[in-house]
C-alpha cells in the first residue's frame, strides 16, 4: 500500500509518516503541491493525503492538475474549517475531507473508506488509537 502525504509542513509530514508507518508499507512525502503532482505521475499512490493551504500551487490547484491524467483517491487533511473551502476542495477533485487535528484511527478509516471504493476486496489498515 502507498500513501502519497504532500503538506508544506515538514512537521507535519514527519508525524503522518510516524503515524501511517504501522499501518502502510510504504509512505512517500512531498512538500509541495508541484512536488506531490510530480510523484503522481511517475510512481502512482493508493492515496494521496493532501492539504490545501501551501505556497505555489495549494491543495485546490494540486487536485485539479492530478485529476488532468489520475483518479487516484485524494484526501484533504486540512486546518480549514470552513464548508466553503471544503466545497471547493471537494469540486476541485478531492474525494475526503477531514479536519485537523483527527484521531490517526478516524484518519485511517477514511483511507480505508477510499481504497474500498477504489478496490473492493483489498486488505485494509489496522486502525491505532494514536492522535495528533
């Protein structure tokens, strides 16, 4: 299983890295949206967990472009409580949005809610009660 994390946080991509590393065999990082986009194209993820306020290219312009040439499931993991920015991320691609902060469980039942309707069948995570 690949998770694709891109969140110009390295803090934060560091701690989803901990977090997800029990549950997935192989974690990629990006800390930028054009840097996410770029790893999309050569090595695919199951899943991308994506947030939306980053210099350069943010989270709604990282779904768009993705969704030029993949259908691979995005998941915002954002700060922003705010339904018009959820709306807009959820038009511009994204399939998920959660809330930071969230239980590394909730999280993860939401990466496994997307590989389920991506490949019924598959194997999911096992959930931990860690939170962030």
């Amino acid at each position: 299983m690949k998770i694709l994390v891109v969140d110009d946080d390295i803090g934060m991509t560091d701690l989803l890295k901990i977090l997800l590393a029990p549950a997935s065999n192989n974690i990629m990082v990006a800390n930028s949206g054009k840097e996410g986009v770029s790893i999309v194209k050569k090595d695919p993820p199951d899943v991308v967990i994506l947030d939306l306020m980053m210099p350069e290219m943010d989270g709604c312009e990282v779904c768009k472009s993705v969704r030029e040439f993949s259908n691979v499931p995005i998941l915002i993991l954002s700060a922003m409580d705010n339904p018009g920015m959820v709306a807009q991320a959820l038009d511009a691609g994204a399939d998920d949005y959660v809330i930071k902060p969230v239980p590394s469980g909730v999280l993860i039942a939401h990466i496994n809610k997307l590989i389920r309707r991506k490949t019924p069948n598959r194997a999911h995570y096992s959930p931990s009660t860690a939170a962030y």
